[in-house]
C-alpha cells in the first residue's frame, strides 16, 4: 500500500460489511476486499459509521462464543 494510499478499514469513503463468524466475532470489513472462508456477513453494504454503531450494539463481549460464560 503507498503511503499516500488510506487503509481501506479505516477509510469513511468506503462501503462495509459486518462479518460474524462461528466463534460470533464480528469485523469490519470493506466491501473492497473478499469475504474470507468462515466469515459472513449480518449488515451491509453500509458506511464505515453505521457499522461501527452496530458493532457497539452488538458485540458486547470480544471473547469466542466457548469462553463466554467461563
């Protein structure tokens, strides 16, 4: 990437996907880029803001779904 180039996670001109995946996890993810095996996505094509706001809804715990709890 040039350095003149902006990180396309970070970039708010972009569109984004939420991703989750089997542990629910969940990423941000530019619609740029491919889905990668073991994600998919629960929202989007949205901006970078509305992601992050279902994020913070959303994901409460960052731990794997088989530590929750322990």
């Amino acid at each position: 990437m040039h350095a003149d180039t902006p990180n396309p996670f970070d970039d708010e001109s972009q569109t984004f996907l939420v991703l989750i995946n089997a542990q629910a996890q969940y990423s941000l993810w530019p619609t740029l880029a491919a889905v990668p095996a073991g994600w998919h996505s629960v929202l989007g094509p949205e901006s970078r803001a509305a992601c992050m706001a279902y994020l913070d809804t959303n994901w409460a715990d960052i731990r794997p779904r088989q530590l929750r709890g322990a």
